[in-house]
C-alpha cells in the first residue's frame, strides 16, 4: 500500500503513528524533522472560542502536493508527510502536521520549514475564528508572506 504524502482530514493524528510509517523501511534515515500546529485561544489580541477551517476538495490536495514535489527538487529529503484538518476545531487541537525524513538534520529542517512557510500563505484553506466580538475570517500575515519569500516565492496576501 503506498502512504499518502498529502492528507486532508477531520479526525485527528497520532505523531508517533505518522512518524513511523514516514520512517518505515528506509534505514538510511538519519534525521526526522516535525512540526505540530495547534488552535490557539487568543488572535490578534482576542480570545478565540473555535476556529473553522474549509477548503475545496481536489483542489487543496493538489496545491500542497505540488510544494511537496517542491521540497523534494529543493531539498535532499527522503520523505514528506503534510497532514491538514478541516471542521470545527477547540483552542489546544492539532491543526497541522509536516514531518520531513532525510539523511542528515539541516535538509529535514529547511525542508520542513519550507513546507509550513508556504501553508501558511498560498494552501487554499479559509479560516474563521469565533470571537466574543463575532465570527471572522483569518488570512495570512505579512510576516508569513516574508517568510515565504525568503525561498524565492512571492506572495499576494498583503
């Protein structure tokens, strides 16, 4: 059975389960990379009750998939894993995972990081928080956008 790189998904991850079927039979992997968002309770200076995430069927898979393909030009890296929920989620759930495998530390990371850099400003998802002021929709900061262009790709969501 071949693991999926890109998952969109409702239920929760295990991180001990995705890391190990992303390790599984390759014993030339010396270094994990992993990064695990969570809903925080406070945006912007307000608390935040839930946050609300959608996205377009087909079309989100695709776009992450091609950054992923991405990272595997960019970066000497023998795997990529990219988990994402969508639905209603609480202050403290996970969010996101992006877990990268290679043989040596500083390729995970960058590749990682890579990865999270353009999640958080060109996946398609839409963001809506629950506030005591009401519902809002969340979009990307410019210091997300900086971040992604430091790997030479240019944003639009100033």
């Amino acid at each position: 059975m071949t693991y999926a790189r890109v998952s969109i998904q409702t239920e929760d991850f295990d991180l001990s389960h995705e890391i190990a079927e992303l390790r599984r039979e390759n014993k030339g992997v010396g270094a994990v990379c992993s990064f695990v968002g969570t809903v925080r309770d406070r945006n912007e200076g307000d608390a935040v009750a839930s946050m609300e995430l959608e996205h377009y069927p087909g079309m989100t898979e695709k776009s992450i998939e091609a950054m992923v393909e991405e990272a595997f030009r960019r970066f000497d890296i023998f795997g990529a894993r990219v988990i994402h929920r969508v639905g209603l989620l609480q202050p403290l759930d996970q969010i996101v995972l992006v877990a990268v495998t290679s043989a040596h530390r500083g390729q995970s990371f960058q590749a990682c990081e890579f990865l999270m850099d353009y999640l958080k400003t060109q996946a398609p998802f839409w963001k809506k928080e629950q506030t005591p002021q009401g519902a809002r929709w969340v979009d990307a900061r410019v210091s997300d956008d900086a971040a992604l262009a430091r790997w030479g790709i240019t944003a639009s969501n100033a």
